[in-house]
C-alpha cells in the first residue's frame, strides 16, 4: 500500500496533486465551509473519475503531525493487488440503521471480501446496530 496526503489550506491556489501514484481511492477529510467553497472534489471527479472518492466533514482535520482548521486533507491510496469497491445506503433516522447495514454489506460480493471501511452521517445513524446489521449479513453468506 502507498499513500500520500496533500492539504489544501483556505485560500490556497495549490493545486490536486496524488504526487504520482495511481490511487484506488481517495479519502477526503474537512471542514464543511473548506468543502463548500474548495473545487477539489470537483476536480478530483474530473481528473480520476475510475477512483473511489468518499470522505466527511470535520471539525480539525489531522495530516501526519499537523492538526489543521478550515482546510481539506486529501490521502490518495494505491494497493498493488488490492481490489476496492464502493457501495452507499441511506436511512432516514437512526431506527433503520440496522436494516441499512444488512442491505449495504449485501451489495458486496462476499467471495473475495476481506475488509469493510465505513463513513456514515453522525446524527441519523446508530453505529452500534449498522454494525449488527451488516454482520448478520455476513453470516447468512
């Protein structure tokens, strides 16, 4: 596995740059106003559309030592021989969760799944049952 982080501060005229890898995916990390206002996300679905984007809002986003606000932290990932799938589910409030995990671990092809890295909306989500939820699915394959 590589990765390299690249922060885009406010203001900043820096331009997206995996600084040479060819990521699988890419994980982007910030603060809502950063997000709103950078065209980074734009960008990156322009110049990598194949690659995995996900990522959330923050409150500090944390790059290596640095701890940063207002600003967007952007780790691109390469595997060598690691297959990466993205799937999404959405829940209305936090009562679905555990039926929003079952039906989101059931759109993964279980044969080759090794692991699972979820980001999920903080409010309307209960973790513990989208958990369960994705579990009880992976028992029943």
């Amino acid at each position: 596995m590589q990765c390299y982080q690249q922060v885009l501060v406010a203001n900043s005229s820096e331009s997206i740059d995996s600084n040479g890898l060819n990521p699988l995916f890419i994980l982007v990390f910030g603060a809502s106003k950063a997000i709103d206002r950078q065209p980074a996300l734009q960008t990156l679905k322009e110049k990598l559309p194949e690659v995995l984007l996900t990522g959330c809002s923050t409150a500090e986003e944390v790059a290596g030592e640095q701890v940063n606000d207002d600003s967007l932290v952007i780790t691109y990932v390469a595997f060598e021989k690691t297959k990466v799938v993205g799937h999404t589910e959405q829940t209305e409030n936090a009562e679905n969760s555990a039926e929003a995990g079952e039906v989101l671990l059931a759109k993964f092809d279980q044969k080759d799944l090794k692991h699972v890295f979820v980001l999920s909306e903080g409010l309307n989500v209960n973790g513990t049952s989208l958990v369960k939820g994705m579990r009880k699915t992976q028992r029943r394959k």
